[in-house]
C-alpha cells in the first residue's frame, strides 16, 4: 500500500512538472485520464514498442504523442474515468488477481507507462539527467524531486483528480511535495491491531460499492445544452403550424371574415338586450320569459297562442303511456271525421261558389285558406296513395302504351283516308269547264282537257295506292319513305311494292295505244301481265275514266317512266339501249308534262313521278355525266372516255404555274429581309482616286474585310435558322413588335412551364364573357377582408374610411 | 307546325324601379368573340394606369407631439385607436377616424421608447430612458366621448422603477406577461413591480424585443451586438442566437404564421426567417437605401410595412424580394416607427418631424362605402391585373414609382456599388483555381453565425 501512495505521488508530481512544461498540454491533462484495458493489453504484448519509439523522440514530441492517444480515448474517459479508477477501485482489481501483487505491479507500471512522462523515465539515463535538468530548469524545483520521481517511476499508477487543475486546486504533491494520504495509509498502521482483519474488510467493501460523482458540468456548457433541448422542444411546437401555414399560403383566397361576432346583426340579438323599464313591459317580460313558453315558442314559433293547449298535452304524453294512447286516438278520429265529411275537397257550399268566382279574384286570405283545404286533402290521401299506390300506375302507363300503339295505326289509316277523299274531289271537280272567256277557247280547252286527263290518271294512281297501303295496313317497309333521296336506280329496287300499281297502267296504256306503239312498252306489259292480271279488274273503273284519252306521245313517255322504274338491272338495260333512240322525243314530253303536272299532285304518287322525272333528266345530261355516275352506263357512251389520273387532273389544274419554284422565290425574299444582305462596298466617285496608284490598288482592305465579315456573319445566321434544313418550309424569324407586347420575355416566376403560363390566360374572366354565377369565383380577391369589429358599441363610431 | 317566336316574360323584364339596370342577356358562345383575350389585356393595361392616377396614399398628418415620435403601439381591440410616445416622455391615445389626441399620458422623464397595450386593451405599458415601466388603464369610454375636445390626461396604475433603461416593450398576447429590452430581457407580470423572469446571453444591451402572436411563449430579441435571439417563456431559457454582419433594429412576427419572422436590418435590407432554420434567410427585402428603423406585418400576413431611415415608409409582400409600395412626402423625417392599422387597409408611421401620419395600405383603394356594383368592378381589374401583370407593359406601369431625388440617387448608387462588387467577385473566381472561392448567396451571406 505504502507503494502504492508513492506511485500517485509520483504521478502526480510528474503531471505538475509537465503542465508547468507545456501549458497546451497540461489542457489535455486536466480532464480524467487513466489506464484504459486496451493500452495495457498492447502495453503487455510488446512493451518495448512504445518505448522505442519514445527513446527516437525528443520532450516535445513525447508530448504530441500524449495528446494524439488523449484525442483516440476521449470517447472512452467515461469508462476509464480517473475518479471512477481512484486508487479504492483499483484495489478492487487488486483484489480480483489478488494472488501475486507483483503482477499488479507490473499490471500498474505498464499503464503508467501509457503516460509520456512514465516513458522518459524508461528511457537511458542521459536522457534522464535531461530531463531531470530541464525540469528543473522549468519548474526551479530542486532536482531531488525529480530524482526521487525516477527512482520511484516503476510504482506509480493512478491519477486521482476529481477537479481540473489550478491554482486554486493545487495537487497535494505540488504543495508539500508528497502525494495523497489514502484511508490505506491511514489504515496501515494498524495492521498489528486485532480488528485490523474486520476494519480491512469494511473498507474493501465500502470501495467496492462506492462510486464517485461526476463533476457537474461548467455553467456555460449547461446552459448550452439546455438552449439545445428547448430549442428542438420549441421547434417541434412551431412546427404544428407548419400544415396551416401551408394550406394558407396554397389557397386562392384567404377569408377573414370568417367567426366574425357581428353583435347585433339579428333581431333576436337585439330582442334579447332589451330590458322592461314600465310596469306593463315588466308584467309582459314575466309572461314572455316564462320557461314553458319559451320551451313552447322553440318548437313552434307560429303557434304561439294555442300554447296552453298544446302544452298541456303535450305535458300529459310524456306523463303516461295512456295519454299518449289517447291522444292518437284523438287525431286519428280528428282525421276520420275531416275525411269523412270531405271539407276540405271544396266540396261545401262556399269552397263551391268561391271557385266559381275565380281563385285569382279572391284575397288573399281565402286563397289561403283554399290553399290549405288542398293540402288538408293531399296529407289525407297520402296514405291511401301509399297503401295501394304502385300497383294502380303501372295500369295506367300500360294502358296509355296500348293507347299509343293503337293510335299509330289509327293515325295512318286516317291519313290514307283524307289523302283519298281528297283526291276523290279533284276528281269531281273537273266536270266544271268554264263557258266563257280566254279557257272557253277551243285551244284552251284542249288544253284543259289534256291536262285534265294528266290529273285524273294520276288521281287514279294515287286511290289505287291508297288502297294498296289500306290493304297492307300501313305494315310497309320504311324503305319506301326513304327512297326519294337517291338519284339513280337505287329508287326502282325500294319501290317494288309499286311496281304492281303501275304496271298496271301500264297495261292500261298499252291496250289503247294504237298509232305509235311502239312495241317495247307491249313486251314489257306481257312480261308482267301474269302477275298483275287480278289488279285490273279492281281498277276498272278508273281505266273506264280514262278510256276516251289516248296520247301516242304520253303512252310512250309512260312507258318509259314505268320501265325504268320498275325493277331489276336487267330490264333497266334494255329499256336504256332503246331510249337512246327516241330519246328526244320522250325528253320533250317529259318537260312539258311535268311542269303542268307537278302542282297538282300530292301524295305517294307525286313522289313517284318526280322521280321518273329525275330519272329522265339525269339521262337527258351529257353522257359523261352518265358515266361518271354510274358505271352500268359506261358501256352505252359513244365516245370513249377514260378517266384521267390524279395526277393529271392536278397538272390541268395548276396549268402555267410553277408553284414550287415562286416558293423558292418567296423564301429567298424573305430570307433577304430577315438577313439582309451586305452591301458591296463601291468607290465612291472621286474618293480613291487622286492617283494611279490608288486607283489600282482598288478599295481599301478593311473596306473589304468588313464586307466579307457580314458576308460571313449573314451565311452563319442561315444556317442557323431553324428552316434552314426545310426545304419546303418557311420560318419567319421576324419579330412582330406589336405582338411583342403580348408575350413575356422569360417563363415568369411562378410558373414551371410555357404552357401552364399559357393557359392561366387563355379563358377570359371579364362579365361579357362569364355568366354571372361564374363571375364571383373567377374574380374572387386573394384576401377577402371583412370588418372584425370587436365591440359593437363603438361600431357606429368606427367609420372605416376614417 | 310550331313557329318559333321570341317569347319573353314580363317579370324578367320588367324592373322594380326606373333606376335599376336592364337585364342583359348574352350569349356567352367564345366563338362569337374572337377578341376577348385583346380586350382583356387592354383593359388590364387600363385598370393599372388608372391604379397610378388614383394612387392618393396620403390620408393626413397627426400633429400633436411637440418631439419626435420613437414609438407606436396599436389598441387590439379598437380599430381607430393608436398610442404614440414620443422623445420627451409624451404618451397620446390618438382617434385615428377624427385624427386628433384623446387623451395624454404624462409621467415620463425620459424618452418613451416602448409602448404596448394589452389584448383586452385595458392596459397600456409604456417604458423609456427614465429607467421606469408605468402601466396605465386606458380610457374606454374616452372614444364614445370624443366630441367633446376637451384632451384628458390619465394617471398611470402603477410604476415599476428599474436598474437600467429600457429600449422597448412588448406584451404577451393573450396573457399577462409583458417583456422589456435594455441590458437584459425582462419579462413582468402586470402585479408585481419585479421581473419574473430575466434572461441575458451576452452582455450587450437588447434594443427591442416581440412576442410571436401565434406562439404566446415564443419571443425575439434583437442586441446590438448584431444579433438575434430567440426565446422560449416556458423553458424560462433562452432558444438560439444567430450573429449577422449588421444590427437588427426591429423583428416583426407574421401573425398568420408564427413560425416565420422578419427582421428589419441597419444595412437597408429585410430579412424573413424560418425560426427552424436560422442559417438561411427565407427572403431577403431590399430596397431602402438606409437602415430600416421599425417593421410591422399587415393582419392578414400577407404583407408587411417598414419604416427607414432614408424617410420613406414600404409596403413589400410577406415573400416579395422588392418593395410593392413607397410613401414619402417632402415633410416626412426619418421615420422611426411604423404599423398597420387592425383591419390592414391602414398604415401609420410615426417619424422624427414630431408627426404621426396616416396612410392607405393600397394606395389607389377606394374609401368609403363602396356599393355592389363597384366592388365588382374592383375586383374584376384586381383579377386581370393579377393575371397580365407579367406582361412587359404591364409589368413596367404598375411598377413605376416617382421617387425623391436624394433616395433615387442612393438607390442608383447603391446598385452600381453591388454591380462593381459582383463583377469583382466574378472575375476573382475566373482567375483563381476553380473551387476555391465560392459566393454564398445573398440569403446566407449576411449572417455570420448561428449559436447554439
């Protein structure tokens, strides 16, 4: 133990010495700084190493050393804290290899060897008398201090210093030049004593379970980590804001008004400031302020005067379930009663007359009250409707659909029979020949007549249909309607359902036809014949009408009509390659018919000739023209005509004029415009000249250069144009100053792309162009400011445009 | 066959009384308007030059004080009522709407260099140079009794006599506590003549101090020793400092964001700070040409006003790097103090010609009761102002401002001065080895450090 006292005090005197050397050093020294396991380890494995390498080193970079192994176990000073390895603790490990103390020894020595002083003192001893000499050189101690030190180097081990080291707390070796007195000194001599054992014991103990108290933290260095910690707390509590603040400032509009306490804004507000001054308005505030009607006037404000009832019965439901029985019972007879008498069906007397005097003559009060009679009525049957309600509709719709299906019919076959009877009175109408006059002429007449005949035929035509249509009860097919829009023979295939009718007539015409027959017409007729015979003796009678007229011309042109109407290409071709050779003559017919023909008629019939008529007309245009629409004629035409190609169609088009070479043109223009080409320097007449010489030395080189530079720099700028490359396009490069004002230079601020920037001022928001529902949103300011007045008492004093 | 006829009701047509507008009916179809974005633009263009003819800020000087006014504080709970303290210990409760002294509130030796009233707006704190803190109830009634002119004076509640002077006040919302600036921070309650608290961290003197309205237990500091400080009432500690390279005269909290403040700097420039990110401003508000001397955010947090010492009151935006407004007039003085009214379509500066002066937030608004129709038609330009604002022209008219000759010639200098040292810096960093000289940006470049 003795040794052990030695040790620290030499520790100790070693430590003083050096903070008197190296004032830097003796910085690092101050903290707690002891054997940490890993150095003695390498302490242990190769010794010498350490010492080696300080024999090479001179003091100061002894002390380097020391500060570098200082910094590598700043992290573990907690482990090995020197207050924490006090000398009581390390005779706890003293007693855990408690075997040998010479390996304890030797276990100390290698960690004090850990320190840079412990390593001089390993060294030669002419590196002692050094250091021994420079110490006291330093310090002006006398040298036996350090003598002593060296011889007791091997001893030393522990550094117990629980305080930074000052001059306030000098380090006892400093003071008396002797180390700490330790319980173990004090125990020692003691040790011949009888209860030497036991106090030992107690001791060892007490060391084991002690633990030293760190040094409090400097005030400075406290703080600090006290304003570290409120400053994370005082972060985190701002940071709730963070989401609000952010929703704020991403709202398009930010309202202020909202929460506003406007006071006395309401009625109600005002009513209840209001307090009874006259013993009338006292007496009033004791009825009004009762609780019950209050209660009363909560449910319902508008029945204010019938609250007692009410009440009362209210009061006596919630007292007991018989009541409340009771009480159903009594509206429901109420209601039975009300159902039964059927007053409120305006009904009575005075419901009666009152209606018969006009609803909008009465005032208001009886309108009311009829008003409130009809909605009596619709609460009392709302349950009946609910009862049996679903059942009795669907009836309804299904028979309103019956309805609309059989009306269809109907409607057709009223329609059929107005069309007949009307043509049944032209028909009658035509017996009337005027007497007298221009239409008594002879000439006139015949003419009358011829047209006459037309009508009558056509009338026949269309009762005939008319019946037809009867007959298949209005089942046709809706092609037939739709027919009419197409030109060429696609109307003969939709009216095949015709084609018996006009055969028909057909044959009619065929039989009376006498000069000019010319034979087609019959073949055609017997072709179809067998099919039609059963119609003709149902329209005897309209063939009997027309039997005195017989046109050889009309015959004709009906044939004509009849064929190409009737169905099938096959005869459409035939009948073709025969008009081509009386065509003139049917045309003519044709065009001086219609024209008569057309006011007149009406109906399905109409329809029909007309398009006949088209029919003919189209044929009656050039052949191209039939050719080009529909290629079953093509091989008729006369002429050989093929189609050109697009090309050449293109070619005659754009005939003498060279489009692609006026573009190169245009772009070369506008090229010289956008780049204007430099101009060639020239003399200028009289400048230059004054000599021969100058004359032939031509212009000035820098004249030169310059023209050339543009010339350059102009070339450079082509190839930069963006339809440089383009052969077939033009790219303006032209700033257009007027629209300039129109664009921004660069992408404004908070916009990422061009076409965001676009669009947020694409759609217009003034009134012209927004319904006024529209506008509000569209114009809606960034900050909607309303008025926060806090004490409405001052409001009327507080003008806001002071 | 139905015909189609015009068919109108007389009820849609007809109107109430011979004075109301026509019913206009439109066919909104865009086809039919080929035009609409040119007429648009154009009358955006019209809105702004109409915006400069009717730009009238002035509303009217308030002269009373007979020494300059260091201070301002705004009532919360009354719009048209605003305290003044000027240089020779003078306190006045003005009405803003009359714009004439309600009432005075003598008692000070010194200077006033705070003021501050209560939430409930009962109590009135003043401090100054004479090393005391009075409290004063204000007058409630005094503004229902207004007409009758005669000025009354008020006894202050209480005096709290201290050790040193004090630099500013300011009062908790919704709370008790108040907080002074001098040679440390001292937080009072309003019953006791001794601070509950003291806070110091550093040894120079707190030249004012700003309770962060949203967060009632966070407050900023600003010393003149360059530096901010933030901190917290219920850690009863100080939070975190951070250096600049100037002095902070003034900070402002955004009311509508308490985790953001702005500080009004001696250099000329405002800078906006994220009290979770001291290191970097978030915004930096240039354009005064000499410090600004006092800072107050608009309520609805959107924009802020600044006083400064070259004479001229802002207007900026809470993220606007430039000033969207500038107020001078020739009388004007350094202006030491500066607020927006309650309801934030007021400005009130306060400057050393011994005047309070009373302006309007937007400067060509319409006062007085505006009807239907009119506010529509305000709205309707303020949109499509919003909307071709980045159009050169328009851009150009809006920002155009006729400045004093003296802060014209500044701010040219000024920018001449940051040219020659950019391009300075610019060529420095061309001919030295690339890396090694980096420029922070404008943001960081005035901070020095953040303590911890």
């Amino acid at each position: 133990m003795g040794e052990m006292k030695r040790k620290e005090t030499e520790q100790g005197k070693r430590r003083s010495h050096k903070s008197k050397r190296n004032p830097s050093a003796k910085l690092k020294k101050r903290g707690p700084r002891l054997p940490s396991s890993l150095q003695k380890q390498l302490q242990q494995l190769n010794p010498t190493t350490s010492d080696d390498t300080v024999d090479s080193d001179d003091a100061n970079d002894v002390y380097e050393y020391e500060e570098e192994r200082a910094e590598e176990e700043s992290t573990r000073n907690k482990r090995y804290d020197p207050a924490s390895v006090n000398d009581d603790l390390s005779q706890v490990l003293e007693d855990e290899n408690v075997q040998s103390d010479d390996e304890s020894e030797d276990d100390d020595r290698t960690g004090t060897e850990r320190n840079g002083n412990a390593m001089t003192d390993d060294s030669g001893e002419e590196d002692d008398g050094r250091h021994s000499r420079m110490l006291q050189a330093i310090t002006g101690m006398p040298r036996e201090a350090f003598e002593e030190n060296k011889k007791r180097k091997k001893r030393d081990n522990i550094i117990p210093e629980l305080y930074p080291e000052s001059e306030y707390n000098p380090s006892g070796d400093v003071v008396d030049g002797d180390g700490h007195i330790t319980i173990d000194d004090l125990l020692d001599p003691l040790r011949e004593k009888p209860g030497y054992g036991k106090l030992r014991k107690r001791s060892d103990r007490i060391n084991k379970n002690s633990r030293t108290i760190h040094a409090p933290l400097s005030k400075a260095v406290q703080a600090k980590v006290e304003r570290k910690a409120a400053y994370e707390a005082s972060k985190k509590d701002v940071s709730k804001w963070q989401p609000i603040v952010q929703r704020n400032r991403e709202a398009p509009t930010i309202f202020f008004d909202e929460n506003v306490d406007l006071g006395f804004s309401t009625v109600g507000a005002i009513a209840s400031e209001f307090e009874p001054r006259t013993e009338f308005e006292k007496k009033i505030a004791a009825l009004v302020h009762d609780d019950k009607v209050m209660e009363a006037h909560k449910q319902d404000g508008s029945k204010l005067l019938e609250m007692n009832k009410i009440k009362t019965e209210a009061s006596q439901i919630q007292m007991d379930p018989e009541a409340a029985e009771e009480y159903a019972m009594k509206r429901e007879r109420l209601r039975a009663e009300e159902r039964m008498t059927l007053k409120h069906k305006n009904k009575n007397r005075w419901a009666k007359r009152i209606l018969q005097r006009g609803l909008n003559s009465q005032d208001e009060g009886t309108r009311a009250a009829i008003a409130e009679q009809l909605q009596r009525h619709a609460e009392l049957t709302r349950k009946m409707h609910t009862m049996d309600g679903s059942s009795s509709s669907e009836d309804t719709s299904d028979e309103d659909d019956e309805n609309s299906a059989g009306s269809d019919q109907d409607r057709t076959r009223k329609l059929l029979g107005k069309a007949k009877e009307k043509t049944m009175k032209v028909l009658d109408e035509e017996d009337e020949v005027p007497q007298s006059g221009l239409l008594s002429l002879p000439f006139m007449r015949r003419g009358l007549e011829k047209k006459r005949e037309a009508v009558v035929e056509e009338a026949n035509l269309a009762s005939q249909e008319y019946e037809n249509l009867e007959i298949s009860g209005g089942s046709e097919d809706p092609k037939a309607a739709s027919t009419s829009g197409r030109r060429v023979f696609g109307t003969s295939k939709a009216q095949i359902s015709d084609t018996s009718i006009k055969v028909k007539s057909d044959n009619y015409y065929g039989g009376s036809d006498s000069d000019n027959d010319l034979g087609t017409g019959k073949s055609d007729n017997i072709e179809n014949e067998g099919s039609d015979f059963l119609h003709r003796d149902q329209n005897n009678d309209s063939v009997a009408i027309q039997e005195d007229t017989d046109t050889p011309q009309e015959s004709v042109f009906k044939n004509i009509d009849e064929i190409i109407n009737n169905p099938g290409p096959k005869t459409t071709y035939e009948v073709s390659i025969f008009v081509s050779d009386t065509w003139k003559k049917a045309k003519n017919l044709n065009e001086g018919r219609s024209i008569k023909k057309s006011p007149k008629l009406n109906g399905p019939a109409r329809q029909n000739i007309q398009d006949a008529e088209k029919e003919i007309g189209g044929d009656s245009d050039t052949d191209s023209e039939g050719q080009m629409a529909d290629g079953i004629l093509s091989s008729v035409s006369k002429l050989p005509y093929e189609l050109p190609s697009q090309e050449e169609l293109i070619q005659q088009a754009f005939a003498g004029d060279d489009v692609e070479d006026d573009f190169e043109k245009d772009k070369q223009e506008i090229l010289n415009e956008e780049n204007p080409e430099p101009e060639k320097p020239l003399l200028l007449p009289g400048w230059g000249q004054w000599t021969h010489i100058q004359q032939k030395k031509g212009l000035p080189s820098w004249m030169l250069k310059k023209h050339e530079d543009a010339r350059k720099k102009r070339e450079e700028s082509l190839k930069e144009r963006k339809d440089a490359q383009l052969k077939n396009v033009i790219i303006s490069e032209k700033i257009d100053k007027k629209a300039e004002k129109l664009h921004t230079k660069s992408l404004p601020f908070p916009f990422t792309s061009k076409e965001v920037f676009e669009q947020s001022m694409r759609v217009p928001i003034g009134p012209e162009f927004n319904p006024a529902t529209a506008i509000g949103p569209l114009n809606r300011p960034e900050r909607h400011l309303e008025l926060k007045i806090e004490n409405p008492a001052e409001e009327a004093h507080t003008d806001k445009d002071v | 066959m139905k015909v189609k006829v015009i068919s109108r009701s007389v009820d849609e047509f007809t109107r109430e009384r011979s004075q109301d507008l026509q019913r206009v009916f439109r066919n909104y179809d865009p086809g039919l308007r080929p035009q609409e974005k040119a007429v648009e633009y154009v009358r955006a263009l019209n809105a702004v030059k109409l915006d400069k003819i009717f730009a009238r800020p002035f509303i009217g000087a308030l002269d009373g004080h007979v020494d300059a006014v260091s201070c301002m504080a705004k009532n919360p709970s009354q719009l048209k009522g605003i305290f003044s303290g000027s240089m020779d210990g003078d306190i006045r409760l003005w009405d803003l709407a009359a714009r004439r002294t309600v009432c005075q509130f003598p008692g000070h030796q010194g200077a006033v260099r705070g003021l501050t009233a209560s939430t409930d707006g009962h109590i009135l704190v003043s401090c100054g140079t004479d090393c005391t803190i009075r409290l004063w109830n204000v007058p409630i009634t005094s503004l229902m009794e207004s007409d009758d002119s005669t000025k009354s004076t008020i006894e202050p509640a209480s005096v709290y006599v201290w050790k040193n002077a004090f630099w500013g006040v300011d009062h908790q919302w919704d709370g008790e506590h108040f907080a002074t600036a001098g040679a440390q921070v001292d937080v009072w309650n309003h019953n006791r003549s001794q601070p509950i608290n003291s806070f110091e961290w550093g040894s120079d003197t707190v030249i004012s101090v700003r309770f962060n309205p949203g967060e009632p237990n966070l407050l900023a500091t600003s010393a003149s020793d360059r530096s901010i400080i933030l901190y917290d009432l219920r850690m009863a500690s100080p939070v975190r400092k951070m250096i600049m390279m100037t002095k902070t005269n003034s900070i402002s909290w955004n009311p509508m964001e308490p985790i953001n403040f702005t500080a009004a700097n001696e250099d000329g420039n405002c800078y906006s700070y994220d009290t979770r990110k001291l290191d970097e401003a978030k915004c930096v508000h240039k354009d005064h040409v000499s410090a600004v001397m006092d800072i107050d955010y608009s309520p609805t947090g959107r924009e802020f006003v600044t006083g400064s010492y070259d004479r001229t009151v802002r207007l900026f935006q809470f993220n606007g790097g430039h000033s969207k407004e500038i107020y001078h007039t020739k009388r004007m003085q350094r202006v030491f103090c500066v607020k927006f009214s309650g309801d934030g379509s007021y400005v009130i500066s306060g400057s050393d010609d011994t005047n309070l002066r009373l302006w309007k937030a937007k400067a060509s608004e319409q006062l007085g009761v505006i009807l239907p129709r009119e506010r529509k038609k305000h709205e309707y330009h303020e949109a499509i102002k919003k909307r071709y604002k980045h159009l050169p022209e328009v851009s150009r008219i809006a920002k155009h401002r006729h400045l004093p000759r003296p802060i014209y010639k500044a701010s040219k200098l000024m920018h001449v001065m940051a040219d020659a040292k950019r391009k300075k810096e610019e060529k420095r960093k061309a001919h030295s080895a690339p890396g090694s000289i980096t420029t922070q940006p404008l943001r960081r470049r005035r901070i020095i450090k953040e303590v911890e």
